[in-house]
C-alpha cells in the first residue's frame, strides 16, 4: 500500500540533496557544536570568576553562529 505524499515524515524528501557529503557534514557539526554549547553552559555553572564566564560565553556564541551558518547552508542545499 503506497503512502500519501502528505503523510511522509519531515524528514523525508521527494528529491535527494544537491550535495548528500556536505548535507552530512553541516548536520555533524551542527550536532557537535550544540553538544559543546551544552558542556561550556555547565561549565558556566561551576564557575564564579567573571573572565572565566565571559570566555565560556563568548566560545558559545562563536559556536551559536556556526550552527546558524551551518543552518543556512543546509537550507541552500534543500
């Protein structure tokens, strides 16, 4: 029995991407960067010394915008 096109996951899509190597890269390093993102704000926790906490934070926003460029890419190769 064929599925209805609507009812396909989000995931799913009717055409391959325009590049599957760079698709899987930008996913990877979106999954890596927010894990890094999560272990600097638990470090943010454990720390009290203001300068220690602006570099936690700073590296955080650094990774931040690469995920967004890495969103923007993908949103290209889709």
């Amino acid at each position: 029995m064929r599925k209805h096109l609507l009812c396909r996951p989000m995931s799913e899509r009717l055409l391959p991407s325009d590049d599957p190597i760079a698709e899987e890269v930008l996913e990877w390093t979106i999954n890596r960067d927010a894990r890094d993102i999560r272990s600097l704000m638990s470090m943010l926790e454990t720390t009290s010394v203001r300068r220690d906490r602006q570099v936690l934070i700073n590296r955080s926003l650094d990774l931040m915008e690469e995920i967004m460029h890495a969103m923007k890419r993908l949103d290209e190769l889709r």
